[in-house]
C-alpha cells in the first residue's frame, strides 16, 4: 500500500477514528452478534422489523428461485414487471404522480443530484444533510450553500440571495442521527413562494407515520422525495417520488440509473411484499407500538434525569459528551448486553457525540426497561 495511506490510517489510530468492518452484523432488528455474544440490536435501521417477516422473506425467495441477477441496466435489457409494479405501488403509496425505482439510497443521492443541478445552479443545505445528500450535491458542481439545522429563518435568508440558475433545497423529513424533523409545512411554503425545488430525504421519516405509513411528508408536495426501501421496510433500494415528466428527464440523465445494473428480481419482490404490510393494519399496529416503545424510552431516560428530545420517530440521540465519555458509555452498555452504536465525527459535528438509538416494533418492553436503566448506571453525566 502506498505510505501515504499507511501515514492516515495511523492518523485515524492516533486520533482513536480508526473504524473495523463488523461482520457478525446484525441477527435481525432486535438481536446483533458481537465478539461472538448475542446483544439486544439498538443500531438497527429496520423499524417496523419486517425484514424477517415471512411475507417478505417468502416473497424474496420466490424470486430468487427465478434468477439472481436483473442482467443488465434497466435501459438495455434489466427491467422487470416487478419494478414496475413497485413503482406504481409506491407511487400510490406516496400520492404522487409517478415513481423511479433506484439501486440504493446512497447511489440515488449522489446520481439524482448531479443530473438535476448544474454549475450554474444553487443548492442550499441543511448542515447536517445526510452525507449522501453532500456529496451528490458537490458532484453537481452547483454552488452548495449550508444553513444551520432546522433552521428556516437562515434558509429564507439564502433564498433571498439573487441567482441566475436555479435553487434547490436538500434536505430530510427525519434527520438520521438526531431523529428529528423540520417544519415540514414551512419548508414546503418557502420553496413555493421563492420558486425553489424541493429535494427531501424521506429515507427515515418512511413507513413510520403519516396515512398507511406513507411518512411526514405525505401531500407536501416536494418536487422530489427520496426514499428507501432499506430502513422501515426492512428490505433493499431507494425511489424517487416526483412528477412523470421529471421521471422521463431522469431516465434519461440520471447516470445511476443509466449505466448500473438493475436491481435483482428478489429485492423489488421484498419491497413490495413489505409495502404490503406497511400499508395493512398489521403495519399500522408496527407503528404505534413503535411510537409506543420510543415515548417510553424517551420518558425513562427523561425521568433519569437526562435531556433528550421529544420527537415522533424511532431514533432517540443520548448525547453524552466527548468522544472518549461516548466510547466508554458504549462499551459499558455492551458489557451488559446492548448494542448501542457510539456517533461521532466525521457523522456528526465535534462536540456533538451521542449514542444514536433506534428503535424497532421488534423490541421487547423489557429490553427498552433494561436499556434504560443501563444507561443512567453508566451515564458519565450522572456518575457522581
Ligand atoms: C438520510 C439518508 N439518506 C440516504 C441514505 C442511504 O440509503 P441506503 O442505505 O439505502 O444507501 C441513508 C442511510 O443511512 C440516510 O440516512
């Protein structure tokens, strides 16, 4: 290996940055491997834990059995009815006009926005834009504004700047690692009224409320919401839900799209058998009891004495100081049985460690009475 990269992975030792793969990975959205012990799974995306549901694994295997590969990119021969139907259902899931099917979240960020935006172009961003959302939009060569999260009085402001291109807003329903939401209904007023395009990350705000699950921006109309078929749908893939005429520019600028192979015919098989229970009253049930475990950890720890945050989503942000007090507080937790991912820089901005906790309507009551209690034991800010 060439010693520069040798010099900045002994950097990133130094600094205590250094990352391993963790391949034991999870068992399923409530239960994780670690050093060969079973830990109860707080670092989960998948919420309503349907990725081990048998509608969706049957579903998946069905197809498998047909063949393992889409063969080629959906413009040459990569196509399927499968993805058709997703789309159309999760078009009529989201109540928008039509829907573009994507390999991955990630992929769709940093190919949607460069087939959209320009040099000439401005893209305004939330300072805690998922990293995905950065980096499509620095691929764009648009001119990349950051506002402070949330804030919408600084977004006004930057629309207010005179541009010769045109804006757009890049931003999420849910914020990923804070769990938190924007003033969703001011957002979309203020892209209306100074003529910006919307772009809303929907990745973690989807299946998890809204009417069938459809997420918090349902009717908000974004000019695009992205989504993804890997977190509350426990399966694989992302869409884009827009206008028609936007999908026809898009399948015919979108390099992500273009020039990669199309998803396998198991993974929109998943997605849809999963869209299904999200949209069924089986989804619905998933969801308050989500909604359930979350207020209930967020109260216990509140009770405790620590300052978390209210909000209507599964991911609640124990934050807990320098990175050293954070490592250590996930180390104690694992010791006694969760895994608790410890979030640090480069994912989030210095000073802003935490522990980010997800939540899935796999949890059991106890293993939220039993984290809870974990915690405030280990807590550097209530250790005396
Ligand atoms: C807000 C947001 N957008 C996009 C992605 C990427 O999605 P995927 O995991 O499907 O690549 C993530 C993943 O964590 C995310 O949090």
């Amino acid at each position: 290996m060439h010693e520069s990269f040798r010099q900045r992975l002994s950097l990133w030792a130094e600094q205590g940055r250094l990352r391993r793969l963790r391949d034991e990975g999870s068992l399923d959205s409530r239960r994780a491997q670690r050093d060969g012990r079973e830990l109860v799974n707080f670092g989960s995306n998948s919420y309503l834990g349907l990725e081990r549901h048998p509608a969706v694994t049957n579903a998946a295997a069905a197809a498998a059995a047909e063949s393992t590969s889409s063969t080629s990119s959906r413009l040459i021969c990569g196509g399927s009815p499968l993805l058709i139907r997703l789309e159309e259902e999760t078009a009529a899931w989201k109540g928008s006009e039509a829907c573009l099917v994507l390999n991955s979240g990630f992929q769709a960020n940093i190919t949607l926005l460069p087939a959209l935006a320009g040099r000439h172009d401005r893209i305004l961003a939330d300072r805690l834009a998922h990293a995905s959302l950065i980096d499509g939009a620095r691929l764009s060569g648009a001119e990349l504004l950051r506002f402070p999260h949330n804030d919408l009085d600084a977004l006004e402001e930057l629309l207010k700047k005179p541009s010769t291109g045109m804006v757009f807003v890049v931003t999420e329903s849910v914020f990923s690692m804070d769990g938190d939401l924007p003033d969703l209904l001011r957002l979309a007023e203020l892209c209306r009224s100074y003529g910006a395009f919307l772009y809303l990350d929907d990745a973690h705000g989807a299946g998890i409320c809204g009417p069938e699950g459809s997420g918090p921006a349902h009717g908000l109309g974004a000019d695009l919401l992205l989504g993804t078929y890997s977190k509350a749908l426990g399966s694989f893939g992302a869409y884009a839900c827009l206008s028609a005429e936007l999908k026809d520019y898009l399948v015919n600028s979108c390099r992500g799209l273009i020039y990669s192979t199309a998803l396998p015919p198991a993974v929109p098989a998943a997605s849809l058998a999963a869209l299904a229970i999200v949209r069924s009253e089986e989804g619905q049930a998933l969801r308050h009891r989500l909604l359930a475990l979350g207020n209930e950890l967020r109260r216990l720890l509140r009770d405790g004495g620590l300052d978390i945050r209210h909000d209507p989503t599964p991911i609640v942000p124990v934050p807990c100081g320098d990175e050293a007090a954070t490592l250590r507080l996930a180390a104690a937790l694992a010791e006694e049985g969760f895994l608790c991912p410890a979030i640090r820089p480069p994912t989030v901005p210095e000073g802003s460690c935490r522990l980010r906790l997800s939540l899935t309507a796999a949890h059991l009551d106890r293993d939220i009475r039993e984290l809870a209690a974990a915690i405030l034991r280990h807590h550097p800010q209530l250790k005396s």
